[in-house]
C-alpha cells in the first residue's frame, strides 16, 4: 500500500501538477536562543508554501520559546502542540500523529535549514526511490555552527568516524546511509514500523528508528547537496549529558536485541566502548605487575588517536585539533560507562 501511495505522488511530482504534502516536526523546550533561526529558515524556504506545514511539539518551555514561535504564524502553516512528557521523542510521535502530510521530516531545533531543503529532500526521495522501492528516508549532512570555543571542539570530533558518528556526518557524496540528518520519510513506512520507540527517551531515539528499519530491509539516503547548519552543544556539562545518554541507548539497543555479542560482525563495533573500559579497568588493578604485552591496545589506541586529530588538524586547519586526542579519550570512556549502564538498567539509566 506504501508503495503506491509513492508511485502515486511521483506521477504527481513528475508532471508538476501538485507537488506533494510535506509536515515539518520540531521538538522544542527552552529553545528560544535558536527557535527564530530555524523557523525563519523555513520561511525562506523555495519549496511552496501551501504544500508543507510546521508542526511545533513543545516540552512545557519556561522560557520565551512559545512566545517567538506565536509570532510566525502569519508566516508559515504552523500548529503547535503541547509535550507534557517533555523528552523530544514523544514530541516526534505526537507530531506524526498530527501530520497531515505523506511525508513528514523531523528537524532540529538548533538547526538551520538551506532555502531548497525541502525541495533537494523530496526530489532526491522520489529519484532513488526509482531504483530502490523499499526507500524509507533521505536526509543531507551537518555543516556546524559555533557559539562557542567549546561548541567548535565538539563540532570537529564529530567529523571523524572515531567519534562513532553515522556516516551522514562525515561522508560528503551521495550514500545509502546508516542513519540521516533532518530526512524526509514515508509517513506510512514508520508509522507502520511502530514509529518511535518511546523507551529511547534520553538519547538515540533517531539511530533506533533507523536501525530497526534497515533490520527489516528498508533503506536510507544521504545526498550532501542537502545541507543543515547546525549548532553543537556548546557547554562541557551538555556534551557530557549528550554523550551519556547517547551511550545508554546504544546499551539499551543491545538489551532489546537490536545487536548481539558476535566476533568479526559490524555489530561487534558497538562493544568497543564498553571492551576497552573493562580493558583500562583491568590496567589499572594490574598496574603493580609487569604486562608490557597487556599495554600494546592501549599504546595502538593512543596511535590512532592522535593519528584521526592529527588529519583532521590537517583538514580543518584549526589548532582547536590539538585538544582532540584528549576529548576522544573522555568520550569514549563515558561512552563505554553509558553503554554499560543502559544494558543492565535499560531506560531507567538515561539523565
């Protein structure tokens, strides 16, 4: 049935006759520092303004959020929603239960959109899902934005695939995708794939979606030329909260059964973290006795390490790079702790 709602709006598409009906999510919760940005992103946006809408599901903001949201109203085809349960993925359920369109996409409230993102998104959509019918979502890339030093460190950990990111975040061609940034999905694929999986309500909940419907054979596409600007954490105590959360998920993913513990499988990438903190463990209560062999991981991860800095100091130019090899290190220190606490104590271990 899904497929020929798609092939239905491609011939829609295709003659230009009547392009098809977008609903644009946002989550929302304290964000007026950045709320106005991306909305007015949408304002500018080249796709027509009567075939998309903008569905603002808000966590019970204290702040000036709802009143800066009100004043696009005249703007955009806006509604707004209440999130009691504040965490944004029950704000991403509640809007697709409330969009109106086919398609929906979820974007970030510290984002910023390009002026022909709707427009690339659905039209990549339609032309890979020519050639591939079990297409669930297209998404584009991150390009950061910095309001902080800090922010800025963070942004460049995130352009390495050390740092765990899905490829969408630092591959820059056209890609059947891991995962994807501020995509476009069929309405009908997730809903019928139980949409959000509530249970992820710290961290995640995007990477689970996109992992249980490549599990079932769907697909995902990141075309680069589709582009965010995007505002990383800018606070050590967020990145830290984010970075936690984060590795919960990846534990809670383990405890449903997403991935198992098997050897020489991409699934096995996953238990690195969580390997390499019992590992250090084991260093440390041993560190009295000579194991010169037991210290030849730590000493090749400590290679890599300055290794992935170092070309990205290369790449970025940025002497930020420097400071790299020791935020790596925190980073997947916490990640394994996270990752280990979300396999015994499942959600209850999310901040």
């Amino acid at each position: 049935m899904a497929n020929n709602i798609l092939r239905a709006h491609a011939k829609l598409f295709d003659q230009k006759e009547q392009k098809p009906f977008i609903s644009v999510i946002v989550a929302t919760r304290n964000e007026e520092r950045y709320i106005g940005k991306i909305l007015d992103s949408l304002v500018n946006q080249t796709y027509p303004k009567d075939r998309f809408e903008v569905i603002v599901v808000d966590g019970v903001s204290e702040d000036m959020t709802l009143k800066i949201v009100e004043k696009y109203k005249d703007h955009l085809n806006l509604r707004v929603f209440k999130n009691e349960k504040i965490r944004s993925t029950y704000a991403f359920n509640r809007g697709i239960e409330k969009a109106k369109g086919d398609f929906f996409m979820i974007v970030s409230a510290h984002g910023v959109l390009c002026k022909n993102f709707i427009e690339k998104d659905i039209n990549t959509f339609f032309r890979v899902h020519e050639k591939e019918p079990k297409l669930a979502g297209v998404g584009g890339i991150y390009i950061n934005k910095y309001k902080s030093t800090f922010g800025k460190i963070v942004g460049l950990m995130y352009d390495s695939f050390f740092s765990g990111a899905k490829s969408c975040r630092y591959i820059r061609k056209p890609h059947f995708s891991d995962s994807v940034s501020s995509g476009v999905y069929d309405k009908k694929t997730v809903e019928s794939n139980g949409k959000f999986d509530e249970d992820f309500i710290g961290a995640g909940n995007d990477a689970e979606l996109h992992l249980r419907l490549q599990r079932r054979g769907y697909k995902m596409f990141t075309n680069p030329k589709i582009v965010t600007y995007y505002f990383p954490r800018s606070s050590f105590r967020k990145f830290l909260k984010q970075t936690f959360n984060y590795g919960v998920a990846r534990g809670l993913m383990v405890r449903k059964g997403y991935h198992k513990i098997e050897w020489f499988n991409s699934a096995s990438f996953w238990f690195i973290p969580v390997s390499f903190l019992f590992y250090e463990l084991f260093l440390f209560a041993f560190s009295g006795f000579s194991f010169t062999l037991a210290f030849v991981p730590f000493i090749l991860y400590w290679l890599i390490n300055v290794s992935v800095s170092f070309n990205l100091l290369i790449k970025t130019k940025s002497v930020l790079c420097i400071i790299l090899p020791v935020m790596y290190f925190m980073f997947h220190n916490v990640l394994g702790l996270a990752s280990l606490m979300g396999l015994v104590f499942g959600k209850k271990a999310f901040l």
